[in-house]
C-alpha cells in the first residue's frame, strides 16, 4: 500500500518544509503503509530536510528523459536522486493535456527512471468523452501498454501504476468504489500478463481523483485499490493523515 500526495505547483520553500513537517507529525509511524509526498522540484530539497529521518518519502512530479544536456527548464533522474527523490510522478493527466508528454515519452521516461534507481508512479486515466463512449478500458489499457513497452521490473516495489480519471482530478467527483475496481483489474490483468503472477499481482495501484478522508475507504477496501495518488487532499497534513490510516485499516 502506498499512499502518496501530489502538492502540484502548490507551497514554497517555506510553506512545503511546514506542511512536510505537519505531515510527519499527523502520519507519525505509518504501519504497512508507505507514505510519500511530491513537492514541486524547487521546493525538494527544504521537503527532503523535513522528512530527513522519517519514514516519509519524497518523489518528484516529473522529469526528463535524457541525462543531461541542453533541454533548458527540464530536471534529469540523476538530479532527482541527489535531492532525495524515491519516487517520480510520471505521465500525469495535467502533463498530458498541458505539456505534450505522450505514452511513448512515459515510456522512455520510465526507463530512464529506472536506470537511476528511482521508482515510477506511471499515471494512466481516460476523459470523461471517453468514459461515455465506453472506451475507458481501451483507452488505459492503451495508455499502460504503451508506457511499458518492453520495461522489465526485477521486484514490485520498482513500479507503481495510478489510475486517476480525468473526469475526477480536482473537480469534486469520484470514481465509485465500483468503478474504480473495474479498472484496477483491467490494469492488474495486463500487469500479471507482463510481469507474471508473482509481480504483476504485488505492483501497487493506486487510485487518483478527488480523493478525500470521506471515501477513502470505501475505495481503498477493493481488491485492486491498494492506496490512492492525492491532490488537493495533501495539501492539509491532517486530511492526508487520515487517507493513510483509512488505508492502514485495510493493509
Ligand atoms: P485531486 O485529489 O485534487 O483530485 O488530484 C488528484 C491528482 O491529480 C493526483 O495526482
């Protein structure tokens, strides 16, 4: 189980190093539960000094594909691991819309990732267009497929998939526990098919869209729902701490 929070571009040096701390203090000892959070790449390094020591960890919201070079505004693996990082966010829906990454760019991106020890949290979601035309399935199953595309994971804990519907991310509405099931075994099915039954049934997937310390465990109880990707909800130490004891009852 993993339950990790997606400050966006939210906080500063200041404000992330508080809410960092604040996390520690609501979260405390997390018990079979990993707890992470993402700040954005300038406010990593203060988040790391608070979470120094904890069991909190840190993960970035995205990054180049290449090691180093002329891509001007652009963060590599390496520079993530050097400030911390255990995780990285990567083909976020608002990458996606707004800043061109495409399943073939998660897909490099999740090698290069690998290749420096990070783990990837690969983001996968359909539109609401497409949830009514009943393509939803097709559509994150072409997503994943794609994004791994021959990347081979040697243990469970080297990749995190999340299935964050577009229609849900920061508007308020939620996937029902049903649905999200539904799809979280569409994803685990083409996880075991790859990876066989050993790591295909242990990869953690989480769910993402407007989770909140009231349907957190409604959704975390499912099968194949085995922690959630917050936004809005990790932005108030005490929220995210209750989203992580609604997942600690279930662990
Ligand atoms: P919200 O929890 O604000 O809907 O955001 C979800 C998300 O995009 C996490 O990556």
């Amino acid at each position: 189980m993993l339950v990790a929070g997606n400050w966006k571009m939210n906080s500063d040096h200041t404000s992330a190093r508080q809410l960092a701390s604040a996390v520690v203090a609501a979260v405390g000892e997390p018990r079979q539960v990993t707890v992470a959070v993402c700040p954005p790449f300038v406010n990593l390094d203060a988040t790391f000094g608070a979470l120094h020591g904890t069991p909190i960890r840190l993960g970035a919201q995205h990054m180049h594909e290449a090691d180093a070079g002329a891509f001007t505004g652009e963060v590599s693996a390496s520079m993530l691991r050097a400030v911390g990082c255990h995780y990285v966010i990567l083909g976020h829906s608002e990458r996606r819309q707004f800043f061109g990454e495409t399943d073939a760019s998660v897909n490099r991106k999740i090698v290069q990732a690998h290749s420096h020890s990070l783990v990837p949290i690969v983001c996968v979601g359909e539109t609401l267009d497409e949830r009514e035309a009943g393509r939803a399935a097709d559509v994150v199953s072409v997503q994943l497929n794609t994004s791994l595309k021959d990347v081979e994971v040697t243990s469970s804990e080297r990749l995190v998939v999340a299935y964050e519907p577009v229609w849900a991310i920061g508007t308020g509405k939620t996937a029902s526990p049903e649905e999200a099931q539904n799809m979280h075994a569409v994803i685990r099915r083409l996880l075991v098919a790859q990876f066989g039954d050993e790591i295909g049934f242990s990869i953690d997937i989480l769910y993402g869209g407007s989770m909140n310390p009231g349907n957190a465990s409604s959704l975390l109880e499912k099968q194949d729902v085995n922690g959630g990707l917050i936004g809005g909800a990790s932005l108030k130490a005490e929220e995210f701490a209750q989203i992580v004891r609604a997942a600690q009852e279930k662990a």
